[in-house]
C-alpha cells in the first residue's frame, strides 16, 4: 500500500491541486476578512 490514500496517482495529482488551490483561496478570503476587520476596528464609533 502507497502512502498516498488513492490508487490512482491522477486522482491523487488532481486532489493535491484542488486541496492547493482551496487553500490559497481561504487564506485570500481570511486575510480579506482580518483587513475589513481592521478598518472596522479603527473606524470611529458612531452611536
């Protein structure tokens, strides 16, 4: 049994990048987030 938990290396390849490109996409949206966080932060209170 290979390390990898698909028999097909393609369907492994494939999984890597999507698993990858999910990745770099949530981390996009995260930082997006922690910056309009920030902006909220620092806006002045309006009451």
């Amino acid at each position: 049994m290979q390390n990898t938990p698909y028999k097909d290396h393609r369907i492994s390849n494939l999984a890597q990048r999507l698993h990858d490109k999910l990745d770099a996409e949530v981390i996009d949206r995260l930082s997006r987030l922690e910056a309009k966080i920030d902006r909220l932060a620092s806006a002045p209170v309006k009451r």
